[in-house]
C-alpha cells in the first residue's frame, strides 16, 4: 500500500472523521503515535492503516484492497 492509495481509504472508510482520526488517534499498534507521526517515522502505510482500522473496529471485508484507484482503460 502507498501512501496516497493509504489517505484513499481512510477518506474512504472514515469520511468527515478522516482527518482528525490521522492527526489525533494514537494507535497503540504503532506505539501509541498517530496516523500521521507513524508515517513520518517510517512506518509502512498498510501498517499504520491496519491499525487504524483495528482501533475503530473496521470489518475485516473493508480492510483489504481499498485506497486502489481503478487501472485505466487503453
């Protein structure tokens, strides 16, 4: 997962919340820092958004293979 496809899902799955939940949700999977400082520090995107995910309860279903864009037509 990169971390634009990341941002894609979490806007996706959390919509108004996406930000504040980014900027202010310490994730105790990735040490208690937020989406946004784990990113800083290195942490791989689909780590920090299975985290996430973890945190508020996301169904397994909506968990894997979000954020993707549809591939282009040729």
């Amino acid at each position: 997962m990169r971390r634009s496809e990341f941002l894609r899902a979490v806007e996706t799955e959390f919509q108004a919340r996406a930000s504040s939940l980014v900027n202010d949700l310490g994730l105790s999977a990735v040490g208690g820092r937020t989406a946004v400082e784990a990113l800083a520090d290195g942490t791989p995107p689909r780590e920090i958004w299975l985290a996430l995910c973890a945190e508020m309860d996301v169904p397994d279903n909506r968990r894997h293979g979000v954020g993707r864009q549809e591939p282009r037509g040729r």
